[in-house]
C-alpha cells in the first residue's frame, strides 16, 4: 500500500472521531459505484472457459481484487506486488524485462504475459501449468524468485488492516480475511479485464474502417498467422513449437507438465492483441521487436522434432506483404483498455 493510501486512512480515521454519526467514506465504495464493473461477453465471441461461476462479479469483490493485486505485502520483503510484473501500461506483462523481476531483484526463467481476456483460457502459464484462474496466483506467492511468501503471512499481515476489514466485509459478508477470498477477488479482477475495443474490433463492428494497406495485412495475417494465433481471441489456446532455439535456460515447456517426449519446447500460443504494449516477445522475451518476431518466421526457424509442421519452410513475406501485416497488427492494440482506470492502482 502506497503512502498516500496510508495517509488518506489516517485522515479519514482522524475526521471520524469528530463525525461520529456519519457514513465512514474511507472505503471506496463509492467510487466503485461511479464506475461500476461488469462482465459482457463481446459480440461473435466463443462462450468463455470462465463465467464467474460460483464466484459472481460484483464491484466490491473486484475492487478488492485489485487492492489485492497491487498490495506489496503479497512478497516476503514486501517489495513485489502482482502488478509489479503485470503493469496495466504493458497490457499487464512486464515492460522491458525479457524475463520477470521479483524479490531481492531475482530474475526468473520466464517472460511476464499480459493479463487480458483470461477468463477465455483454458489454461495459465506459458506451459499451461496451472489449469484455473482461482488457483493461480498460489504460484507466484509461493516461487522463491517472485514473492517468495506464505499464504499464513500474507492473512496475518493484511488481517489488522481497516480498509480491508470493510472491504472483504463489503465483498464477502464479514471482515475474515481467508486465502479463498483472496483468489476469488483476483479472479473477479483479472477476469473482468476484457480487451475488445481495438480498431480491429470496431472494424468488425462496422464502427471504423481498415486502409488497404491495414485490409491486406489482414489477408496475410489469415494466411499465414490464424492458424495458431486464432481471431477473436488471435490464439487458439494450443501448446506448438514455432521453431526457437533451446538457450541455455533449457525450458522444455509443455513438456515440463506431461513429460512427454512430443511436447518438448511446445509454448502455449500468446494472443497478438496489444503487442505494442507487450514487448520484448516469446516465452522468454527473447525477441525485441515485431520486425525481428517476422525475420525470425522468414529465416530463423529452428528444425527439430516437434517443430509444427506448418513452420517447416518458415514464412516468407516480401517487403509490402511485411509493412502491410505490421499494419494490420497494429489495429490489435486496444489502448482503451490500456488507459482503463478501473484496472490501475488507486484510482
Ligand atoms: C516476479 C514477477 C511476477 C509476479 C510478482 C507475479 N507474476 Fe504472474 N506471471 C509471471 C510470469 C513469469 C508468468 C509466466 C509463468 C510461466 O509461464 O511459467 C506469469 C503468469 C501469470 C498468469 C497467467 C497468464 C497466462 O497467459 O497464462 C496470471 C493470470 C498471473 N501471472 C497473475 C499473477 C497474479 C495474480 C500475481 C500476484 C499474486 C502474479 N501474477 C505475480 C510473473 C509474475
Ligand atoms: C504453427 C503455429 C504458429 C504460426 C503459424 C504462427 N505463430 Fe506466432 N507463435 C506461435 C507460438 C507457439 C508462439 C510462442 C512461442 C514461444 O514463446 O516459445 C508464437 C509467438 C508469436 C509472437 C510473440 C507474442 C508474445 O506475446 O510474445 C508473435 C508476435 C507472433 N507469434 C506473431 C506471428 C505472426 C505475425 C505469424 C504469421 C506471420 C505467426 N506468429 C505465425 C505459433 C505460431
């Protein structure tokens, strides 16, 4: 918790001796109600793996979820929240860090994705290691090289807290801070964040049109990229080997769960929305920019075992085709949802 927060809540305690009678306006209730939250599933989208299911949406339990989220006590050292590897203006990955920063500055073996449209994934993690959203954040609280802490601590460090006893008695009936309500705030946190309104969107809405240049890339991109990288979502949620070569981290990926000789250096395909916001790219940020991502297609791809068959000749694009699909791509960047501030810290 910031500062600020601190010292606004000595405020408002200070302000209550004197006005007893009076609602307590310390929780930010209304504020929530200002800008309230909801779920829509947008137009010509599959249903989603996540509906809030025994876990209904509501804007108290998402408020808190971001509190949760943004809350530095979730480290051993409290220095590292959620959102210090997921920054709202990267489209909630990691900017600049090929592989994420946690505790003590660790780095790990692995790039930070962005968090958007999760509650479509039928996995997480870049091996799909962990298979629901309520049950995910376990792990980077618990990973010694990102917050490196316990769920017992955490309760008791967030417990005495006042804002958080009228928050998750707003949220969940009653003050009593429980590792349950705690992922299920971050689950209607993270879920809720929905990126569909890029100019690719409105396009198919009929609210904007693509130039030709922005129309071609679009055909590229159909022949070329949505095979794997599927509209709406531009993923189509499977693990595939698009031909990098094994570094010295020696990740072998999907296999790392199914220990299966055929999943060797499989990734989850990531979606190509918000790549301007995403950058450095691949598993592990290895790959700087989009004009290197297309020469790695052209000429980098790395013959092995269980490279996907589509890629064995790579992609070869000539220099309009190339302008022509970063075009395109760029109709992918959603900066509304970006700017949303109903996703950043204290608002
Ligand atoms: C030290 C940096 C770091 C911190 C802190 C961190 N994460 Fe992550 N997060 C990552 C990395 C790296 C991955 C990918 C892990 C992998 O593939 O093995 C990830 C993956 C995820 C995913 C899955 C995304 C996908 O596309 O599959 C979600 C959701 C997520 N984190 C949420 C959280 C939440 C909630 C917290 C706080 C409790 C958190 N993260 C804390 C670095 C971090
Ligand atoms: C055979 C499936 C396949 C095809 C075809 C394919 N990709 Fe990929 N793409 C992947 C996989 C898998 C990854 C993740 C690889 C990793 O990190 O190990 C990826 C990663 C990317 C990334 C990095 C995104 C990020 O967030 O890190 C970009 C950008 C990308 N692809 C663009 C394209 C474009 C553009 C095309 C078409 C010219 C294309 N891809 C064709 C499977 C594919």
């Amino acid at each position: 918790m910031s500062k600020s927060v601190h010292t606004a809540a000595m405020m408002v305690l200070i302000a209550g001796l004197f006005t007893a009678c009076k609602p307590d306006p310390s929780f930010d209730i209304k504020a929530t109600k200002e800008e309230s939250i909801s779920f829509v599933v947008p137009q010509g989208w599959p249903a989603p793996a996540y509906n809030f299911e025994n876990n209904t949406l509501t804007n108290a339990g998402f408020y808190l979820g971001r509190k949760l989220f943004y809350d530095n006590r979730f480290s051993r050292d409290n220095s590292t929240s959620c959102g210090s590897c997921h920054q709202a203006f990267a489209a909630f990955a990691q900017a600049d860090h090929d592989l994420s920063h946690g505790v003590d500055g660790l780095v790990g073996n692995r790039n930070s994705p962005p968090i958007f449209n999760m509650n479509w994934h039928t996995s997480y993690f870049w091996d799909g290691g962990v298979n629901h959203i309520e049950s995910q954040p376990i792990n980077p609280i618990q990973n010694p090289v990102e917050m490196d802490e316990n769920l017992p601590n955490i309760i008791a460090k967030l417990s005495g807290d006042e804002q958080y006893k009228k928050m998750f008695k707003a949220a969940w009936g009653d003050e009593t801070v429980t590792s349950q309500r705690i992922f299920k705030s971050m689950a209607q946190f993270m879920g809720a964040m929905v990126s569909a309104n890029a100019r690719y969107d409105q396009y198919k809405r009929g609210d904007a049109v693509l130039t030709p240049e922005e129309e071609n890339g679009l055909d590229i991109y159909n022949g070329k990229c949505a095979s794997c990288h599927t509209a709406p979502l531009f993923t189509d949620f499977s693990y595939r080997n698009n031909g990098l070569t094994v570094t010295a981290l020696n990740d072998s990926g999907r296999a790392r769960i199914t220990h299966a000789p055929q999943d060797m250096q499989k990734f989850k395909v990531p979606s190509l929305r918000n790549l301007k916001y995403t950058a450095p790219y691949m598993h592990d940020g290895r790959i700087k920019t989009l004009e290197k991502v297309l020469d790695h297609y052209a000429n980098g791809i790395h013959q092995s075992a269980t490279l996907d068959p589509q890629l064995q000749n790579g992609i070869q694009l000539n220099q309009q085709q190339r302008s022509d699909l970063l075009a395109f791509l760029n109709t992918l960047n959603d900066e509304s949802f970006v700017k949303d501030k109903r996703f950043h810290e204290n608002q």
